[in-house]
C-alpha cells in the first residue's frame, strides 16, 4: 500500500516553546487515522505543518509523495481540511457555498452544479441545498464541511475536532458518515480528537500525542499488545477445570502463565494468539471449551497508560 502522508523528524518550535518534537510518522492509502491527544498536545500544528499552512522548524513533512513546504500548492490539489471552527459564506446557499468551492478546484457551470448536488446528496443536506449557511446548526454545518471535501475529490482529507459542539445523535451520524465516506472512495483520513470513544469507533490506526511527541501509534490490537508488554491474555471458560486440563495448557510452547479467574475459568498469558493450540490441548485432555476469547484493553486503558508515560 502507497504511503499518503509522512512526517520525518518533524518539529515545530514558537518563541522558544517546542509545539511538535521530533515526529515521524507514515499513513498509509486508505487508511483512517486518529489522532488523540489532549489540548495543546500538537495535533493541530502537525496537520497544519503536513498541509503546507505552517512550516516547520526542522524535518520534512509531505503528503501524496509531495513535499509540503516546497510544493504547498501541489499538496492542497490533492488534500481536504475541516478545521475545528468552520467557515463558511452564510449568506450564500449551501449549493452556492459548494460550487464556489468547486470554482476554485477549476470545476465550472453543470459540472459544479453537479457536483454540489451529488455532495449535498451524500451528507444528506439535499432537502436544505436552497437554504442560506446562517440557518444552519452546528451540526449541519459540520455535513456541509465534509461535503466541501467531497467537492474537491481529495485523496486525503484532514478533519480536526469533526465533532465539536454536536449533540450525541448528530455525533453518531458524522462518525458513520465520515467512515463511510473513507470506504467509498478510498480516501485516506487523519482525524483529530481527544474524544476517545469516538476514534476507536472508526479509526482503524491511532497515534497518541503529548506535550509535541508522538508516544505511540499503531493499530488499536498492536497499542493493546504493548500495553501488556507484547504479550496476549485469553480467557476460557470450560466444563470442568482439572489438573490434567492446567498441565497440558501449561505444556503449550509460548504459555507463559495459567492462572484460575473463576471456578471454571482460566485466564492464560501467552507470547502470542495460542487460541487453535490451547483448544487443542484442552481436546487431546478431554476437556469441553465452553468459551473462549481474547482479552484486549480499551483504547482508555492504553491511552491512560501511554499518557502517564509521556
């Protein structure tokens, strides 16, 4: 898979203050990426510095193979961005916001009317298309952003705090929406956020900021293993434990450890997913797995964790 977006050593220092440490980092095409963090962790300075709107103080950012701070222009051609506060021309329509939007990107007459359409259409905000900006809620204007996107076909779309002042209900419909439109059209999105429900709701890739250094990132199984020190728990419940059930556990190359959790649950500390040779060994014991799973930590757990550290 291309990577779409990378961050090599990226620092970004204001009046002495260093904003961004060091950073590096590759996203992949396609991919959904969140970054969490909490106010003033850098997040925002890192999507400005890779959107070419800042430059950086050290290190290269560049996006689609393009360079962001020699090749800004080249790298807007090919990228969205939802800042937290969205702007918009309230006065103008929803549609005639869009086709101005589409005017800029060299989109002109039926083809941007059409285009606004197909965009309204797909944040579903067709039946409010005549309507003027100023009559919109938070939320709507929210949908209105990522129809903005939408218009301008970006291969990578930047989304910072996309959820910002929406009720719980509107959350949910700008999470799905966002997902959505990610699959859809194969778009690679780095979403922005310190909500973290939200981002393990959709994000298939997280990395945890704080205080400018990225402590970690990886799929939410990988942040899960190193939390526990790369080892994996499994839990299983069974019919009857016995001896002879433990021993043949225990007898299991990369078992570390089994321990009993209940009368007839096991919890198992292996170096890696044993689950296939575990439930075998339990069979050759004549034993009866009655349920079996891996335990995996929330992404609060991790983040807890890894903000502690940082």
């Amino acid at each position: 898979m291309a990577v779409m977006v990378e961050a090599s050593n990226l620092s970004k220092v204001y009046n002495g203050n260093t904003v961004v440490d060091s950073l590096n980092l590759q996203i992949e095409e396609g991919q959904l990426f969140g970054f969490l963090g909490p106010n003033g962790a850098g997040k925002t300075t890192t999507i400005l510095m890779l959107l070419g709107l800042t430059e950086p103080s050290k290190g290269i950012a560049s996006i689609g193979g393009f360079n962001s701070t020699r090749k800004p222009l080249e790298v807007k051609k090919i990228t969205g961005y939802v800042p937290e506060k969205v702007g918009f021309y309230e006065e103008l329509s929803a549609t005639n916001n869009l086709i101005y939007t589409a005017n800029l990107n060299n989109v002109w007459d039926d083809a941007a009317e059409k285009s606004a359409s197909e965009a309204l259409e797909a944040v579903g905000l067709t039946d409010r298309a005549d309507s003027p900006v100023s009559t919109f809620s938070k939320g709507m204007k929210q949908r209105l952003a990522i129809a903005d996107i939408l218009v301008k076909k970006p291969k990578v779309a930047f989304l910072d705090e996309p959820t910002s002042g929406i009720d719980p209900a509107g959350i949910a419909q700008m999470l799905d929406l966002i997902s959505h439109i990610a699959k859809q059209n194969n778009m690679t999105i780095v979403m922005s956020s310190h909500q973290l429900n939200q981002v393990e709701r959709i994000c298939n890739r997280v990395g945890i900021m704080a205080k400018g250094k990225l402590i970690v990132e990886g799929s939410l199984a990988q942040l899960s293993r190193k939390a526990v020190g790369g080892n994996v728990t499994i839990e299983v419940q069974l019919a009857e434990v016995n001896d002879d059930i433990v021993a043949g556990i225990k007898a299991v190359k990369g078992v570390l450890n089994v321990e009993k959790k209940e009368e007839n649950t096991l919890r198992i500390t292996c170096n890696q997913d044993l689950r296939r040779e575990i439930s075998r060994a339990i069979q050759d014991k004549n034993g009866l797995v009655l349920q079996m799973k891996q335990q995996s930590y929330a992404l609060e757990d991790i983040y807890l964790k890894y903000f502690k550290e940082g």
